[in-house]
C-alpha cells in the first residue's frame, strides 16, 4: 500500500534532493553533495553541453570535477524551478515507489572578474534526474540522485567566463 502521507513525503523529499544538489553546488559544500544528495555512483549526461557519451562515475570522483570546474569562478547562482515529480497517486494496490524521475527548469548565471569584456555568464536548460529512494541506506536523506542528464537550452555572456574552467 502507498499511502497519502507517504506519496506526500515522498514529493517533499525529492524536491529537496533535486534543489539542494545545485544549492550545495553554489555553497562548494562538497561534502553535502557527497553525502546527502548523490547516490555512491551517478550517471551523468552532459552531450547537450559538451558532446562525447553519458558516463557512469563515482559520486565523489563527479563532486571532485565539479569542484574543479568551479574553482576558478568569483560567483555563481542555480535557480532550479519548474520541478516535475513523477511519482504515482497514492493506492492501496501499489507498493511504495523506490524510483522517480524528475524534471527541473535551472537558470545559472556565474561570474569571473579577471577575464576581457563581459564577467558574466548566464544560461538556461532542463535536468532530467532519476532518483532512488533507500532509507536503510540513510534514513535522513533517502531520496538520492542517481542519474541526471543536462539540456541546454539557451546561452547569454561571454564564454570565456567558462573557457578555459579554471
């Protein structure tokens, strides 16, 4: 049986993960994004961005590459909105979900003050995230991440901001 209250939590639960992995991000609190948010291994796609093939990776080698894309920006921002959960109505006939996928609107606008022209740089996509639900594994936080795919959709500024990422 999936219950309403269960369905409820659930919802809150992974609007959570899919806004604190960006939020956490912005802070560099690696270890939250580790931690709390990441499965121990993740699938990422950012073809949309850079091209090459989605990858199968270990959260804290992912969190580590993060580290270093961002290490060489003075700010950054992630708006995440639009936050599409798709999980099923509450039912005595279904068991309680253990997987959900998700859909979310993000605006980044980050900012490098020692480059030429236009510090700024500002862009809009969708993530497409799948989330696994395991409370033996941690109680607190048992909605973790354990795909996302990036599609971009619009850029504004000045690339160099990004290019080269450190």
């Amino acid at each position: 049986m999936y219950s309403t209250e269960e369905y409820l939590l659930d919802r809150a639960l992974i609007s959570d993960s899919v806004t604190k992995i960006l939020w956490y991000l912005d802070r560099h609190d690696w270890e939250a994004l580790t931690d709390t948010v990441l499965t121990q291994t993740v699938h990422v796609d950012y073809t949309s961005l850079v091209g090459g093939d989605p990858i199968d990776i270990p959260s804290r080698e992912q969190v580590e590459t993060w580290k270093g894309l961002v290490s060489g920006l003075d700010a950054m921002m992630h708006n995440t909105n639009g936050v599409i959960i798709d999980l099923p109505l509450p039912s005595s006939d279904i068991e309680r979900p253990t997987k959900a996928k998700v859909t979310a609107n993000v605006v980044s606008t980050v900012m490098k003050r020692s480059i030429d022209g236009d510090p700024f740089l500002q862009n809009g996509w969708f993530y497409e995230y799948v989330l696994v639900r395991d409370a033996q594994v941690d109680p607190k936080h048992p909605w973790k991440i354990a795909g996302l795919k990036n599609n971009a959709s619009w850029v504004k500024g000045n690339m160099a901001v990004v290019k080269p990422y450190k």
